[in-house]
C-alpha cells in the first residue's frame, strides 16, 4: 500500500516517538532527613547513573512520616537509621531493610557536661536522647557495659538544637549527640568531656550507630527488577563518589543545603571512608554483612550479621517495652536483592 506523502510524516514521527516511549525512566521515591550520609541520591541524579530511573528524592525530617508514606504507597524507598525496623513490623508497616548504609565512625558520642566523669555518676541523672531511637541504645549500652543499669538515668526526649542547649542550661547530665552538635558542645561548655564516641572498636564491631536502607514491600515484590535497579544506582553513585570525593561532597551540599565543611565533617575529603565520621559501606561489604556475598565485612563483623543485629535491636527494644517479643528476623529484613545483584556479577 502506497502512503501518502501527511501519512508518511506522521509514521514517521510516530517511530520517532516509539524509542522514548520504551526506554521512560520509571518514577523511585525516596526520602530521607538531611544528613550527609544519604546525599548519594544527589549524586546519582546530577550524574545520570540510573538512566532507567527518574529519582525523586524529598528530604522529610521525620522519619516517621517517610514511613507513614511508605504505608500510604506514596514513598518506595526510605534511607534511615536501622533500629527501627523491628518497631515499624510491629506497627504493621509493609517495609524491609533491605541494606546497612554506613556505620558511624566517630560522629556519634556520649557527651558528659562537667563534673561527670563515669556511668556511675550517672545514676539518678538526666540524659538528652532520641527515644525510640540509636541514641537510646547507644547510651543504655554504655551504661551496661559500664556496670550501670541502662534503667538507672532519666531518659529526656531531646536533641539536636534543643539537646546543646539543655546541655548548655545545666538540665541534662550528658546527651547523645552526632555532629556537629558534639563538637559544638564541647568547644561551646568548659569542662564537658567525651564518655564514649562510636569509633572505638567495640561500637564499630557490634554496627550499633548505623543507618539503614528500606524498600516498601509492594516495591520489593511488585517492582523487584526497578528495586535492584535502585540498589545499583546508590552503589553505583558512592563508587563514583570514591573517585571524586570533591566535587562528590560540592553536589551533596548543594542538595542537603549544607556547607561543605559540614559534609566534610561527616563523610571525609579524600573518598577512602575513613577520614570522616562516617563510614559508608560499598556494594560487597554491604552484602556480606547481609550475607548475600562471601568474605567478612569491615571492623570484624561477621558475614549475615545482619540477622544478629536485628536481634540486638528487638532486644533493647523489647527491655524497652517498644515492643512485645523478637520476631524472626525475615519478618523484615531482606537480603535477597543484594544476593540476586552479586549473582549477577555485579559487585558495585
């Protein structure tokens, strides 16, 4: 059949047209409060390293609203601390920590104000945390560690801002703080001190201070091939990180809406991950502390540790009474997108 000359035009346009419409980047959500340690997306966006996906990435401060999103099925992908998820499957929320971000290398600490000394003058005082959340585990950890019952101090629900200047006011005996509030407490309070700081061996090896990565569930199982695609971009943007840690950090705070001095702070100038406060885990590393690839991860941590460590935090919580008993850990953890990538010969 011969075309005519407007029907050659319009076929014409329409295989223009075919390639855009196969190759459309498929919409990922995903959000996080502003810290350094999750400004990867940034960086997989501004250099183009999903090109199957479109990555909207919304800072929210509130964790718990991320998630409340996720249970809404307005958000996919929530970067996080890691305590939290044997509290949300006991809430009922549809989400799986599916990695172990990074560990915090010395930007978390225990800050004492003057005249403490020890966990024992401790007793009976009021410390500044997150309840509810690392900082909490953190300080009752150190408290048992110490010989003091983690129940023997107030717990006072504050941070941040507000935590500086409680310790600042005399009404708190010591706070949980990461930076820069640490620092800034102790240059800003004569006589304060550092009790405990989460670069010592034994907090490095147990992976308390960390940050997580969730996936809702319908994301996992529905999307699972956009899941992994997800996961690739993350590692594929801290790798080109590695090799460009200047201008990496520049695109960072530019999104957080930081200085680069805070950046630097938390995630070091020269990419090797252990400059800064913060140590970020690379592809492998995160897959063998899951399990899902040979070898040991960093610090002497152990392959699969992940399912001690969620054991860990439903057991503090559980003292806590945030919730009722330790569910097994596949009620939410899932490793199986990072075993699935590396058998596929990825390895970030």
């Amino acid at each position: 059949m011969k075309l005519t000359k407007l029907q050659s035009v319009a076929a014409g346009a329409l295989m223009a047209l075919m390639p855009a419409f196969a190759q459309a980047a498929e919409d990922v959500k995903i959000s996080g409060f502003t810290w350094p340690g999750y400004g990867f997306w940034y960086i997989a966006i501004e250099k183009g390293l999903a090109p199957d996906l479109n990555i909207d990435y919304q800072a929210i401060e509130d964790p718990y609203e991320s998630f409340n999103l996720v249970a809404a099925d307005q958000m996919d992908v929530v970067s996080s601390t890691v305590e939290f998820t044997p509290v949300g499957i006991a809430s009922g929320l549809p989400i799986k920590l599916v990695a172990f971000g990074n560990l915090s290398y010395g930007t978390d600490k225990i800050v004492a104000a003057p005249g403490i000394n020890n966990a024992e003058d401790l007793v009976g005082q009021e410390v500044a945390v997150l309840e509810g959340g690392l900082a909490q585990i953190f300080v009752a950890m150190w408290l048992e560690q110490n010989g003091v019952p983690f129940d023997a101090v107030t717990y006072r629900n504050i941070i941040a801002d507000d935590a500086f200047a409680a310790m600042i006011g005399g009404s708190v005996a010591a706070s949980e703080f990461w930076e820069p509030y640490g620092a800034n407490t102790l240059k800003a309070l004569e006589g304060s001190s550092v009790l405990a700081q989460s670069r010592e061996p034994f907090w490095l090896q147990q992976g308390v201070i960390a940050d997580g990565l969730y996936m809702s569930d319908k994301f996992v199982t529905e999307r699972r091939d956009t899941a992994k695609k997800t996961l690739q971009a993350l590692y594929d943007a801290i790798a080109w990180w590695q090799e460009n840690p200047t201008e990496g950090n520049q695109i960072i705070a530019d999104g957080m809406k930081m200085s680069v001095a805070d950046v630097e702070l938390v995630l070091g100038k020269d990419g090797s991950r252990t400059d800064g406060g913060l140590y970020v885990y690379d592809f492998i590393e995160a897959a063998q502390f899951c399990g899902a690839a040979p070898g040991n991860p960093p610090f002497d941590q152990s392959n699969g540790q992940m399912t001690d460590h969620w054991n860990l935090m439903s057991e503090w919580w559980v003292k806590f009474s945030l919730i009722e008993q330790v569910s097994p850990p596949e009620t939410g953890v899932e490793c199986d997108l990072h075993r699935e990538l590396y058998e596929t010969g990825y390895r970030g």
